[in-house]
C-alpha cells in the first residue's frame, strides 16, 4: 500500500507540473487571467505568486553564475517552497505572531547597513532597479513571520544533556571551541642576516623607543605610523584567532597580556617584534555580582503613584528605627516573586534588573537601604546585602558548548518538523 500510496502522489505530480507547464507555455502567446494552482489548507497559491517567484529564483542563480535546472524541477522546488511558506505563515497567524513596525523598520534597517546605506538611500536604489520597497518590506515580514514559527515549534524538540556537554567538552573538537580569543596587532622590524652589531642595536633603540611610548599610554596605532626614515615596520591586524590558531611565536605572549597591554620588545630570526592586545574574550570572565532583597509596592486604582512612594519610604524609616527587612517585605512587598522570602532576589548580575533598579543598587553601600526608586514595575526600596566577585568562566564556557550542539542539531530538527506538517497539512494541486 505504501508504494502505491507514493506512486500515486508522484503521478499526481507529474500531471499537475505537466499543465502547469502548458500553462506558464501559453503565457507567452496570450495574456491569461490569474488562476489557482494549488490549495493549501484554508489558503490558496495563485499562478502569478509562483510565477514571479520562479522569476526571482532564475535571477538568483544568473546572477550567481549557476546553471538553472530543468523547468519542471524548478517549477516542482518553487512551488513546494510556496506550499511550505503558506503552511508556516498559517500556523504564524493561529499563533498570533505579530511583527510591529519597529522590528520591521530595524530588519530593514539592518539590510541598508549591511548594504552600506542609510535606509533612504535603500529605498532609492530599490526604486532605480524598479522594485519595490513595500514589496521587500513585505517579505521580510514574511520571513520574521517564518523563522518565528520555526524557532518556537523546533527549539522545543531540542534538548542538549549535561551529559552530552560534558562529553563534547572532554573531545579535542569541544576544547578548541572553549579556547579564548585574541586580536593581535603585530609590528615587525626586519633585520637583514648581515646586519652589523651597530644596525641591530640601532634598530633596536628605535623600536625600544616606540615600545616605551606605548606601554607610557600612547596609542599603538599613532606610534607605529610615526615611526620614519630607515625604519619601516610590517605586519598589521591578525584578526580575532583562537590559541591554537595564533602564530606559535605569539602564543606564549598572549596569555600574558591583558585587552589594550603591548609586550616588551622581543626579537626572533626576523627581527624586532612589537606586539599589542586589541583585544581578548572568552578567558578568566569575572563579573560583579549583587547579592539584593527588596520591597515592592505598586500604583493600583486606590493608590496613587505618590501614596506608593510615599508607602515604601514609610517602610524604610520603620526599617532604619529597627524593624525587621525580611518581615515587612512578607507582609507589604507586591513582589510575589520574592515576598515570601523576606524579598531576597538572590545574588544578581548586571543587566539582569532593570536599569533604574540597576542604578540604585549599585549606588548603594552594603549594609545600607536605599531611597525609594520608581521602575515600570512600581516603587521600591532596595538593601544591598553584599558584593562578590564571580568567576563564571567555567559557565560561560558550557553556555557554548550548549549553543554549539543546539545549532547542531536545529537544522536536522527543523528538516524533519517541515517534513512532518507537509504531510499534514491539505494540500490540493490544481
């Protein structure tokens, strides 16, 4: 039954493709009327949807220089692309996926940069290769729409072990992705084999100067390029590296330095070597961490927004003549969250509160409450019960591996979910 079931569907193919064929062949000798070419659930795809989209396809690949397939095979791809996107967009709008014209006019934004242009600028190069901008922006959205859906629906599918973390952490592969990163700039002073012991240190007092004036607070860049006459210096940016993709002759040197430090001059084979720290990420990540209880009292119908703060720094003086935090945050605090905690919220990490509550924390000394701060939230009073400072080296570090196995397995997930509401959904080939 089931290759019959298959031999059947595919034949059903093969007929529907054959008059779409003849269809799209007798655009070409008469102007027809838009029709229906396919049903999709509660929605339909229409002959001039898969028409411009085959357009846009065979432009794609001219302008990459690739060679076209045949036409029944891009025709058959176009078309069950359509079918996939309208299935997608359906399930977006049951879901009520909505994107505001805010994260529009920013996706929009993004491609103008990426472009190098402002989004004007965008818009009036659109407008000179005759397309639209309404219409671009339109499959954008589209798109959002699109990866939204898929990202809720496949994300939920994936679940990555700390077990198999572990297990990719302990692999050669998974200790190269944990490796730190470093941006070296490198300047280079060539000696000549048969330079005389006067040349070499005359060579080297020079770029011993320039190390001095950078190591002093001067900035790299400007010193290396004052440097003149006989002494010209090579080498540049090496980019972001790895370690073990950093050039053996600078491994040693860059763990010892920090973002922004140059190493001591230092000479090898080739000559005299300067060596500046742009920048560094992924070693030794150490953040200040909050350790915070708090008191919330929200505006309501029967408290105005002066009678709240009013509310809280009434609290805070019974605090300060003696009374108990913890016990006037379990009876007052709005904060369900933590009110039955005595409103501790733990030890907390920057940009983990929002930024008036941020601001006020960090203005207050340990042991001390707070003046009452407004947030979307409500009005608080905040005691900050202590600071520490966090090694989360070894967090961030799974925190990658976790992302690198998710993205791994997204795809093949994501391959297999379209699969699967292909096969459910209604769809009629006319």
């Amino acid at each position: 039954m089931q290759t019959h079931s298959r031999y059947r569907r595919s034949t059903l193919w093969a007929v529907a493709f054959t008059a779409l064929l003849h269809s799209f062949a007798a655009v070409a000798a008469t102007e027809m009327l838009d029709q229906v070419v396919a049903i999709v659930d509660d929605d339909v795809i229409m002959a001039s949807e898969l028409r411009e989209r085959l357009a846009a396809v065979q432009s794609t690949l001219a302008s990459r220089g690739v060679e076209a397939p045949a036409e029944d095979v891009m025709i058959r791809e176009t078309l069950d692309r359509l079918i996939l996107e309208s299935i997608q967009l359906q399930m977006g709008n049951r879901y009520g996926v909505r994107i505001s014209d805010a994260q529009l006019d920013a996706a929009m934004g993004r491609i103008a940069a990426q472009n190098g242009l402002t989004p004007e600028q965008f818009a009036q190069v659109l407008q000179s290769e005759g397309r639209s901008f309404g219409e671009l922006r339109e499959s954008i959205r589209r798109e959002m729409v699109i990866q939204r859906v898929q990202q809720g629906n496949v994300n939920q599918l994936i679940q990555i072990t700390e077990q198999e973390v572990e297990n990719y952490l302990a692999t050669e592969e998974g200790q190269k992705l944990v490796q730190p990163e470093y941006r070296i700039i490198h300047a280079l002073l060539t000696i000549s084999s048969d330079a005389s012991d006067a040349e070499v240190e005359a060579a080297r007092a020079h770029s011993q100067a320039l190390v001095d004036r950078i190591q002093a607070g001067e900035n790299f860049e400007e010193v290396m390029s004052s440097s003149t006459g006989d002494y010209t210096f090579t080498g540049g940016d090496l980019g972001w590296r790895k370690l073990d993709d950093v050039p053996g002759i600078f491994q040693e040197v860059a763990q010892q330095l920090d973002a922004g430090e140059t190493a001591d001059l230092f000479r090898s084979p080739s000559g005299f070597h300067i060596v500046n720290m742009a920048d560094r990420r992924g070693a030794n990540l150490k953040i200040e961490q909050t350790k915070v209880r708090h008191i919330l009292v929200k505006p309501s119908e029967i408290l105005t927004d002066d009678q709240a703060r009013d509310k809280v720094a009434e609290l805070k003086s019974r605090i300060e003549a003696g009374e108990d935090f913890a016990a006037l945050a379990r009876e007052y605090s709005e904060d369900i969250g933590s009110a039955a905690e005595g409103g501790d919220l733990g030890w907390t990490n920057p940009g983990q509160m929002v930024p008036e509550f941020e601001n006020m924390m960090a203005s207050t000394e340990t042991g001390s409450v707070s003046e009452p701060v407004r947030s979307q939230f409500g009005w608080h009073i905040l005691e900050v019960l202590d600071r520490r400072e966090k090694d989360m080296t070894s967090e961030m570090r799974r925190a990658q591996i976790q992302e690198h196995l998710h993205g791994r397995k997204y795809q093949e997930e994501l391959d297999a979910w379209l699969r699967k509401i292909r096969d459910e959904a209604f769809v009629d080939i006319k």
